[in-house]
C-alpha cells in the first residue's frame, strides 16, 4: 500500500468555527511511557478532561427500518476527553455514557456492538484545509481508529480456531470441570476488535495491515458507561503530530443499532501538546464562534432555494434529493460549510442514497471524477456566506 506523505500537517485556516464550539483539549507532558498505557494506569490522574458534544451523523438515513425508528430523535451526547503524550506517543481517553452493554457476538447480523473511534488528520504534503470527518477528502487524508465491543471468544492457537468449545447444556460438563474451562475462557479469550484506516475521500476507507501501524486501543465498561483508550505513535507514516493536534471522536450505541455512518461524532477538536508552539490559526478555527448573522442566513438559505433538496431541520420533511443538513452544524466546522457552498464538489458524500430517485443523483461523473450536481454558490458575496454558515452551524440536536 502506497504510504502517505509525512510532513508536517500545518494549516493556515482563518475561518471562524461552530457556534459555541468546544473548547481545545490541552495533552499533558509526562514522563511516563505511554506506548501500552492502559484506562486504569496511575498516569491518567495527571490528564485534564474537557466536555466534548458528539451529535447524532445524519446526513444519509440508512436503509433499515428499525434503525431509523430508533434513532429518529436522537439527542447529541457529551463526552470527558483526556489527553497526554510523552515526546514519542499520545494517549487519549473517551469517556461516555451509555446504559446498556452491548457486544459484538458475531451469532447474529441484527444486533450490533457499542464502540468509539479517533480521527486524526492524515499528514501531507502542503498545507490545505482539513479533510472531511469520517472519511477524509480527496488529498486531504485521515487516519481512523476504531475500537469495538466485543464479547470473549476462546481462541486458544489465535488463529480463530474455536473448536476447543463447551456446550453449557451438556450434562456430563458441570462443576469443576465447567468452571476450569471458564478459567481457561477468562485468561485465553480474544476480546479485541480494534481497527485502523486510511481514508481520502467517501468510499475510500482502507485498513492498514501491512504492519505499519503501531496503536493500542481498549473500551472497559463500568457504572457510568464506557471508557475508551487509544495510544498511538506521534509520528509514522501517516501523521505527524505537533503543536496543535486536530482529532475527531466517534461513539457507537448497539442498542440503538448503531454501525457505520449511524453514529455520534463530534467535529474537529484541538488538541494542543502543551509546551510545544500552539498553531493560532487552527485553534481559532476551530473554538471561534462565527460573526455571521443566522437570522439573516436562514432567509439567505431559503432565498437561495437549499430546502428545495436538503432537509434543513427535524420539522422539514425528509428529502432523498440530497444529505440531510438538520445536524449538519454539530460536526461540522464553517471551513468545511463555506467549502461546501462555493465548492460543492470538494467533499462527496456517498450517495446516491438508493431510495431517492434515478434522476435526481446527488453527483455526476465527469472525466472519472464524482462532481457535484449541487448548484456552485461562489458567487454569493462574503457577508452572505457568512450569515448563510451562521445559520447552518445552529442546526444540531440538544443534549441528552
């Protein structure tokens, strides 16, 4: 697999960012090694946990029923995330709330796992705006860790050999011949369901397995919930950390179905390596409130007929023309709005969602390349952009 140029990941953005944004996440120096770190080592009592809001994904409705009945009023959820790192690695902790314990079991397709993911802005060659989360943009890549639940399955060789089982239903296994084969479960079970992409744009995601990775992550569940860890190097082939580190956070709730694109997730979040030189112009891009008018902005939105494909808000009726906007100002950032109104083409989402119809595709392809079938709206003056990402960064869900 061809390897991500590594440079510096430096960005010059002057944008404004999400209303109300949430605030940059400080990684603490320390001494320790964080390369197997786990969620109940001593080093954690020196992190420092800021509120993060992860909000519910709903640009494309997914094709199940039952899923979207489940999560038709989701409600955006907060998030404590810590940081450290120490010189060579950074560690992050998520912790989340969730009432049920849902695991991946692999004896059904219906029921699906609870788990959190990490987005890392991919390393590259020049600096240019941050990528799309979730998938990255074409150019602009991201590196995501994905970590699931998983129920312990006894792997006693590790190559997936499961045929050392016991039937709890028999009768000649009990006692303590039953409880020496739970003990062997216990001490041998694979339980890890961890992850690692790269991606440049939608449909793009690939899982590093050359060996080039070098991460750990786990999830433990307790009396409030999850918590989530992840240790990865700052710098490999695909990223180089420093300064101020950009991250997205994703949270997957199996009770409600959750897998893919039906998530939470938060927008871009600064992270900033304390003691190193902090990047301005990122961390004002992404905790900045935004100047624009929203008032204005609905009417400039309505005005410029975006309700005549995207559903703007819950009360709209849902619309297959194009993505759903109605939690669009929750994990987006106003770089990535603006982008979105000027150049439509710059970040592809996957539809075509198949139940919308054969002539009304969301992108078109020209010379091998997805374009947008979205209006370019460079032509709108700068306060009107300006009111118009005001407007779209007040579409989110409350908070549970």
């Amino acid at each position: 697999m061809n390897k991500i140029l590594t440079s510096l990941l430096s960005l010059g953005l002057a944008c404004s960012a999400a209303l109300a944004a949430d605030a940059a996440i400080t990684a603490v120096k320390v001494t320790d090694s964080l390369k197997a770190i786990k969620a109940d080592s001593a080093v954690w009592s020196k992190a420092k946990f800021s509120s993060v809001t992860l909000y519910p994904q709903t640009a494309i409705e997914m094709n199940d029923k039952k899923a979207n009945a489940l999560c038709e009023n989701a409600k955006a959820k907060k998030a404590q995330v810590a940081a450290l790192y120490d010189g060579k690695s950074i560690a992050l902790m998520v912790k989340w709330a969730d009432g049920t314990k849902d695991l991946q079991t692999g004896a059904t397709s219906t029921e699906y796992s609870d788990g959190f993911a990490v987005q890392f802005a991919g390393a590259t060659a020049k600096p240019q705006p941050l990528p799309y989360i979730g998938m990255g943009s074409v150019g602009r890549p991201v590196v995501v860790h994905l970590q699931k639940a998983t129920e312990k399955v006894y792997e006693p060789n590790g190559n997936k050999d499961v045929s050392i089982q016991v039937n709890r239903q028999q009768t000649d296994v009990f006692g303590k011949e039953l409880a020496a084969f739970d003990a062997k479960v216990a001490a041998l079970a694979v339980t890890d369901y961890e992850r690692v992409f790269v991606g440049e744009g939608f449909r793009s995601l690939t899982e590093i397995k050359d060996g080039s990775m070098k991460a750990e992550s786990a999830m433990i569940y307790g009396t409030s919930g999850w918590i989530g860890t992840l240790s990865r190097p700052l710098k490999d082939d695909y990223v180089n950390l420093s300064g101020t580190v950009p991250v997205s956070i994703a949270v997957w709730d199996g009770s409600k179905m959750g897998r893919n694109g039906l998530k939470n997730l938060s927008a871009w979040i600064a992270i900033n390596l304390d003691g190193q030189k902090q990047n301005a112009a990122l961390i004002a891009d992404l905790t900045t409130d935004s100047k624009g008018n929203a008032a204005k902005g609905k009417e400039a939105a309505e005005s410029n007929g975006c309700s005549g494909c995207h559903q703007m808000t819950s009360a709209d009726s849902k619309s297959f023309m194009a993505p759903s906007l109605k939690n669009v100002g929750g994990y987006s950032t106003a770089s990535y709005l603006r982008e979105s109104i000027v150049k439509p083409s710059a970040a592809i989402v996957p539809g075509y969602n198949r139940n919308a119809h054969s002539n009304t595709p969301w992108y078109n392809i020209e010379k091998g390349k997805r374009i947008s079938t979205m209006t370019d709206y460079s032509h709108l003056d700068k306060n009107t952009l300006d009111d118009i990402v005001a407007y779209l960064e007040t579409l989110k869900a409350e908070v549970e």
